[in-house]
C-alpha cells in the first residue's frame, strides 16, 4: 500500500499572499458549509464579511420585478477587527495564507498575527489575535450593518436592529413579504476580556478591549431562521 501524507499533499494548493489584497473580494473564504466569511486586511484591521448559506429576503413567489432590489442573499453582518497601527502594511512581514488541510487563514504582521477559521460543530467564526508589539495597541472589534436599519422596496421590508448586551453585541436582521419571514443574527465578543461596547452610529457597535500584549480570542457566532416564532438573536 502506498503511504500518503495527507497534509503535505493538500497543502500543495495552499493560497499564500505576500501582500494585502486591493478589495475585499480577493480575500480568503473560509467556512463550514453553513456558515462562512471572506477574510481580507487593511493596513490596520482584518476584515469580514459574514455568510449563511439559508438567509434569503425573497422566496419563489416574490413580485416579479422586486427581485433585484430586494436580494440581499446571504449577507449576515460586516465585522471588522481593528488592532491599532499599520501592522498589515505591504513589506516582508507580511503573509497571508489559506491553509487547505487546516481549513485555516492565517495572517502575519509586523509583531502582530491573527489565524481565523469557522468552526466544524458550530456556525462561530473563531479568531486568535496574537500582539507581540512592545507597545501594543487597544483592540477594537466593529460590527455593521450592511444597509440603513430599515428598508422598504414595494410590499417587502428589510430590517437590521441591534441587541447590546453586557460585553457582546447582537446584531438581527428581518425580510418579510406577505407570508414570507427570514431571520438572521450574529453575536460577537471578545472571550475573557473587560469589554466596552460603543454606539458610534446606528448602523455600528463598537466591542472596545483595552491594549494588552499576547493572544485573544474573538467569537463571531450566527443563526438564522424561517419561523417566526424561533428568535434568532438567542440561538446565535
């Protein structure tokens, strides 16, 4: 029998960038099958975009030519992890990589890393911040919506609302049309840490960590829903 190391083999495909992407969309995917997120960097900050594969705002019988305005499919929450400096600027010390056998993306700074994956057992995006600055920065975690709180299109609305709770943040979101009903949540905190959550705008929560240097985790959690009856926020 021909002995194979898996992982060697894999890990031959490997998505291995030696600097940022230009847009989020060139970022790295990673995810469960249910829950996933584009995983991309600005000079500051890692960014995502978090998915569900069973969120949609129409059905079969939406109207006709509402179709277009209204398909805000898949769409979840915008999260960006913001750890102060330029640590993720273009130059040798940055990497990122999308390790296949791991199912992990993985970014290197300067002094500053984070690995991020989507759990196998539960819809939670995991992230392990790990600042090794000598002068670290305050961790700033923002949740956002992806459009105004409320939006109306004909017979059919769209609605984000946030739900604070101590240290996290919930963010829901609603699509109704006749008897159609879609929901959707993401809850986000930072595990074991003194958090602050701030209300910038409307449409933004802030999760405010103190600086400290070594690892922190961050736990982006998500639900969804066609019942009206089920709340989504708790689940997630």
């Amino acid at each position: 029998m021909l002995e194979i190391n898996n992982r060697a083999l894999v890990s031959r495909a490997d998505l291995v960038y030696r600097s940022p992407v230009e847009t989020s969309l060139e970022g790295h995917p990673v995810g469960n099958g249910v829950m996933g997120t584009m995983v991309s960097t600005t000079p500051s900050a890692v960014r995502l975009q978090i998915n569900r594969c069973d969120v949609f705002a129409v059905n079969k019988d939406h109207d006709g030519l509402q179709a277009s305005p209204t398909d805000y499919c898949g769409g979840c929450a915008q999260v960006v992890v913001d750890v102060g400096g330029r640590p993720f600027e273009a130059g040798e010390d940055f990497v990122q990589q999308l390790a296949l056998y791991e199912a992990e993306c993985s970014i290197a700074g300067a002094a500053i890393s984070v690995r991020c994956f989507v759990s196998a057992l539960a819809d939670v995006v995991v992230l392990e911040v790990d600042d090794r600055r000598a002068d670290p920065l305050p961790l700033r975690v923002m949740v956002s919506m992806w459009r105004p709180p409320e939006v109306r299109t004909g017979d059919h609305v769209a609605r984000f609302s946030f739900d604070d709770l101590d240290e996290s943040v919930q963010l829901v979101q609603q699509f109704e049309q006749g008897d159609y009903y879609c929901s959707a949540a993401v809850a986000v905190t930072v595990v074991g840490d003194d958090v602050q959550v701030e209300a910038p705008t409307e449409r933004t929560r802030v999760l405010a960590v103190a600086a400290q240097e070594g690892k922190r985790t961050i736990l982006i959690s998500s639900a969804a829903s066609w019942s009206r009856q089920e709340a989504v926020g708790k689940t997630a």
